[in-house]
C-alpha cells in the first residue's frame, strides 16, 4: 500500500514552529522547503554570488513542510490534528495530499540536503553526494536513514559548533538522543576516544551504528535503545543532548551521576523562549560555560557548579 504525502504550505516566518508541529504527527522525521534565507545562508557559507536559476525561482515567502503517513496510520486523523494545531496557533496554512510510494518517499528529501560546513573543522556530507573540501575539513559521511539528525537544523549545527569547542584528544562522549548518530561520529572525528548513543528509537540506534561505520568509528561507538539515561552506565568527559526543553529538565535529575570531573554537558534543541526554563533548571547545580543562538535556537554549553 502507498504512503500518504502531506504538504503543509505556510508563510516562510512560520516555517520553524509548522515544522515543530508537524513532527509531532509522525515519530520518523519530515523534511522542509524554505528558501527564505536563500541568497544569506549561500553568502555566508559558500562564500559564492551564483545560486541555481532554480532556486531563484523558488516562492522565498513561504515554505513547505513535508509529511509522510504510513498506510496502517490514519492520514485524515494527523491532517485533522495539524489543522486545529496550526489554527490555534494563528498560522495561516495548505495542506495538500497525494499518494507516494514508500521508496519515493525516503528518497525525496535527499534532493535538499547537500554538503554543509559546520564551525570551523567540520563538512557533513551525504554519502550520495562528493564535493570539494578545499578548506581541508573534518568530513563527516552521513546517511540519515529516516532518523533525526542531517546537520541542516539549527540545532544540531550549534551543537557540533560547541563539540568543536570542547571535545578533547581522548575524551569519552555520551550522545542522549542520538537520532542518526550524528554528533557521535562528529565527536569521534574531532578526537574524542568513545561515544555512547542513546535513543528511544531502535532505528535511531542502528542507523547511528551505521553512521558510525560508514566514517570508520565503529569500534569507538556503542549505540544503546533506552530512554535518556536508564540504560548507561559509567562517566564521561561530553555529553550532548540535543532533545527539548522539557525533555532536558528531565534529563537535569541525574545526568551529573554520569559526568566525569571537569566535565561539559552541551545542551541543544531549545527554542529561545523556553530558554529562561531551561536556565531555572540548571541555576542550582550547573553554571553555563558558552552559549550560541541562531534563528531562535539556543544551545548552552555548562559545568557542575562544584567544577568552576
């Protein structure tokens, strides 16, 4: 039986909280059409005045969240979700349908994702795709499979900016919510000894592993199914989560049980207004070391106050 495709078209400032919205119907990931920052992002990181007449032509006022329903799933209960989400959240929307073979779909969004300079040292690039890497970058190969994590979010790339920042020769990484195993295999590349991956989704877990050995770290990473910490065992000198706010207040409870002295836990995935939140729940215990923010995303860098 055929997959549902649901393309939801919104007003380009809508397209981060749409796509929030939108990934809550479906726990294997969506993909996103937003060229609004088309000529900025293409300055800023390609450093080149030529785009595609394509993309040019693209409607940079609006954007596109795909969505995708399996056949055992009810298309019209998450079209009907979406719309009452999207009303009440005052977000003017389409919402279109149309029938899409399985191999279609995992293959669709490929078409948008290319090869991404992350910080200072780091290229991820899909492993369909070659490029030049004139800059002699770290090049981390990945292929997302249907699991969380590209590098084409906000908050993944502010975490790998902070893993630049604080992932030493021979330190050991803890990854909570490790979706493609992203920041793992980006934490192995930039030197760290091992990482452990953690995710509730056992296809987030094998996908990992298979990131892992596609960049040759597999003997380095060890991926565990589990729900935050329930599963892990041991110290580290990094941990990542790159999950949400109210999933990080949870996190916060114990996850000082697993940090080694001097260690840094990188915090991602929180939208700006639920910053203050996330600082209340950290100001008795940790004290933040480093912060970036993009597009309304904030990522924090903190040690156990007792370290400073």
């Amino acid at each position: 039986m055929d997959w549902t495709e649901v393309k939801i078209t919104v007003d380009a400032a809508d397209a981060d909280a749409a796509g929030d919205i939108a990934q809550m119907t479906v726990p294997y990931g969506i993909y996103m059409e937003d060229y609004s920052h088309l000529r900025e992002e293409v300055g800023q990181i390609a450093h080149i005045d030529l785009i595609d007449e394509e993309l040019l032509k693209k409607d940079r006022s609006k954007a596109v969240v795909h969505v995708y329903i399996a056949p055992e799933d009810s298309p019209a209960e998450a079209i009907a979700f979406l719309s009452e989400r999207y009303a009440s959240e005052g977000i003017r929307h389409q919402i279109e349908t149309a029938s899409c073979a399985q191999e279609d779909w995992m293959n669709n969004w490929k078409q948008y994702f290319h090869p991404i300079p992350v910080g200072k040292k780091l290229l991820i690039r899909p492993d369909w795709e070659q490029t030049e890497n004139p800059e002699g970058r770290v090049v981390l190969d990945l292929e997302p499979g249907i699991a969380f994590g590209t590098g084409t979010h906000e908050t993944t790339r502010l975490c790998m900016e902070l893993l630049e920042e604080f992932v030493t020769p021979g330190c050991a990484m803890l990854d909570v919510g490790c979706g493609s195993g992203i920041l793992s295999v980006a934490g192995l590349l930039l030197g760290a000894e091992r990482a452990v991956g953690v995710d509730i989704d056992p296809l987030a877990v094998k996908t990992a592993g298979q990131n892992a050995e596609r960049n040759h770290v597999e003997d380095r990473f060890t991926g565990i199914c589990g729900s935050l910490t329930e599963q892990v065992e041991g110290t580290y000198e990094v941990v990542a989560a790159n999950i949400v706010a109210d999933v990080i207040l949870e996190l916060l409870k114990n996850i000082g049980n697993f940090m080694a002295p001097g260690a840094v836990l990188i915090l991602s995935g929180i939208i700006d207004e639920r910053e203050q939140d996330v600082l209340d729940g950290l100001k008795d215990s940790f004290t933040v070391i480093g912060r970036k923010e993009e597009r309304g995303w904030v990522a924090l860098a903190v040690k156990q106050k007792e370290e400073i």
